[in-house]
C-alpha cells in the first residue's frame, strides 16, 4: 500500500490536547494525524497492518525520520509530532512536510550511544532502555538521537 501527503507540521506545545497528553508524547517519536489520513488509507480497500509507520521527511534539505502513530486526532491538514524530532529534520512550526506511508525492516540489535554519563550511572541502564523503548518508541531510525523521559 502506497500513501503520500503534504501536510503542516506542529509540535504538541501547538496542539489542544491536554498537557497530560502533550507530557506522555513529547519524549517519543509518536505522531497525531488527522482523521483523513486513516480514512485515506481505508478508501483503497487495502489492508494494512498496524503499527502504522510514516516518514517525515523535510522537503527542503530531504532529512527525515520514521515515527509511529499515536492516534488519529490531529485538526484536518496539520501532524502534531515532538519538537525535538521537528528540530532535529530542522523544521519549523507550522512547515509543510511530507509524509509517506513505509514498512521499515525489522532489527534485531541496536547500538547506542549516551550523550551524557548520568544514563551509564544508572543502576540498571539495559532495563529502563528497554522498558522506555518498549512504551516509548515503536520503530528506530539509524543514526538518530532519542530522548528518554525517565
């Protein structure tokens, strides 16, 4: 199944949901759409499995990210997504991106490495990177950067 759309990009700080949500979401890679896009993927008469993941991508310097969906509650034409996922493709509020339907590979290992020591002085660090990976983010994208709310 191929989906493709333009759309406006916000952070959560710019959406009406309520700051328990906004809180719960601003440290994953979780999006908000609009009702049109799951109505526009159901129209074809194709199935789809769920998760469902889209690539942003930042038409102007092509860099993107892979996120998953958290629900289908975003105002018509505009995505919610984390602001530090919009800074890190380097867009702005309120930008047009695209977004594409994709079927990323599955892993089976990931590398990481901590920007600060404080996540090494934990007491079980393997543990709360799975525990925080397991609610927090549903796909990776290689090379980039998470933020973990712990």
């Amino acid at each position: 199944m191929e989906y493709s759309t333009d759309i406006s990009c916000f952070s959560y700080a710019c959406s009406s949901c309520g700051e328990e949500l906004v809180n719960k979401l601003k440290h994953t890679n979780k999006l908000l759409l609009p009702q049109s896009v799951l109505y526009s993927l159901q129209e074809d008469g194709e199935e789809f499995e769920s998760p469902l993941f889209f690539k942003l991508k930042n038409k102007s310097n092509e860099f993107y990210q892979v996120c998953g969906v958290h629900e289908f509650s975003a105002p018509p034409g505009v995505i919610h997504a984390p602001y530090y996922v919009m800074n890190t493709l380097g867009i702005s509020e309120g930008e047009t991106i695209n977004i594409e339907l994709v079927n990323p590979p599955e892993g089976n290992f990931i590398k990481i490495r901590p920007h600060k020591t404080e996540f090494i002085e934990l007491t079980n660090p393997k543990a709360v990177m799975e525990q925080i990976l397991s609610r927090d983010y549903q796909v990776l994208t290689e090379g980039h950067t998470i933020q973990l709310n712990y």
